[in-house]
C-alpha cells in the first residue's frame, strides 16, 4: 500500500512550528532540528530570520534577572522572547478563526488548501 506523500510545509508553518517547540523550553539547534523536522543548515536560516526580528534569542544575549537556568552561559541554546509569544499566540489565533475543529498540530486549515 503506498502511502500518500503530504505536502511540503511553508515557510509560515515553519516558523510557527519553530516557535511553538521553543515556547516549552530552552533547547539546543540539534534538539530543535529533530523536534521540528528540519535539515540543520534550513533550521539555521530560520533562526537567523527570526533572531533579526528578535522573535528568538540566542542565551549569550541574556539581559534579564528573571531567566535563570542550568546553562545560561551556553551559547548554543535558543529561547524564545516575549516578541516570539506574542507572534505565535496571533498566529495560532489566526489558525483556530479560520477552523475550530483544528489546532496547531493537525494544520487541517491551511493543509485543506494547500494543495
């Protein structure tokens, strides 16, 4: 039985995808390759995109008192802003008006018309 190939992503589910794994925590870029399902040089072009928009950050940017971690020093784990919450907060709002019956995970809203 073959089995039906989905579509390719855009670069709109990319992002949300992006922001959505990093609003439960800190990770590395190897951890958010597997998790996202992206090739590390894509996902790196997208966490440019994104930290020039400071939607991300990067923890050698850490400028507050309230982040404490384990490695907060390390330089390899990204984090999401405020910024970054509040655009992935819009975009899953903008997901649910257009289809109640889908969430973030499903993407039967913009999967329906993209092919």
């Amino acid at each position: 039985m073959k089995r039906k190939r989905r579509g390719k992503r855009g670069p709109l589910m990319i992002i949300i995808s992006i922001l959505d794994t990093l609003d439960g925590s800190d990770m590395n870029k190897t951890s958010l390759s597997y998790k996202t399902n992206l090739d590390i040089r894509v996902l790196s072009k997208y966490l440019e995109f994104l930290a020039e928009r400071d939607l991300v950050r990067y923890n050698d940017y850490v400028d507050d008192d309230t982040y404490v971690g384990k490695r907060v020093s390390d330089p390899t784990l990204i984090r999401i802003t405020d910024k970054g919450r509040e655009v992935l907060f819009h975009f899953k709002e903008a997901i649910r008006l257009m289809d109640d019956r889908c969430d973030l995970r499903d993407r039967c809203a913009l999967r329906r018309y993209a092919d």
